[in-house]
C-alpha cells in the first residue's frame, strides 16, 4: 500500500493519508507499506511530530529489528534544509538495508 503524509496537501489518487508523525508510525509498523511519501512540516511539531521523525523511528526499526522499509520514500517537503536532512536519512536507511539483504 501506498502511505502519504501531509497536512494540508491534497492526498494523491491511490495512496491512504495519514496527518501526524504517529499515524504515519503506527501505519507503517504493520509492514504492508511498500510505498511512502512524507512532508516535513506538519503543523506544531510538539504536537503532530514531523516528516523526520517518521524517518527516525524507521532507521532505528530498520538498523537494529531487521524491518523491511518501504522499496520507495519519497520527500515532498517545501522546506529546503529539512528535505535535505530527510533525503540523507532514505539514503541511509536504504544502503543499510540492501548491504543487509546481500549478506
């Protein structure tokens, strides 16, 4: 399934949205996500978390429980410097996984 989360954007045809960090989270920890989509800013991060912290919680279930991620996250943040700081969490979560996969 296809996961897109976002807070104001409108939700692209045949993916599920979710709004807040935690939904995202708790969806994803199903492990039926294949595809995932993630905005940054989510409205008052002390509250609905972020893009990024979405990223966390997936590195750390993929580095230390062995969790399948997503074969595509994509990033779709207006905000430049945590778009950047995301695209480098994916990287790192997909070379870890696939050196994973290949030993």
């Amino acid at each position: 399934m296809k996961l897109y989360l976002d807070d104001v954007r409108p939700t692209p045809a045949g993916w599920e949205r979710v709004y807040t960090a935690q939904e995202c989270i708790e969806r994803l920890s199903k492990g039926d996500v294949t595809e995932l989509d993630l905005d940054h800013d989510l409205g008052q991060e002390s509250v609905v978390g972020s893009g990024y912290d979405v990223l966390e919680w997936l590195e750390e279930q993929v580095f230390t429980k062995g969790f399948r991620p997503p074969w595509l996250i994509l990033v779709h943040s207006s905000n430049a410097s945590a778009k950047a700081k995301m695209l480098q969490a994916v990287e790192s979560i997909q070379r870890y996984y696939l050196t994973k996969s290949e030993e």
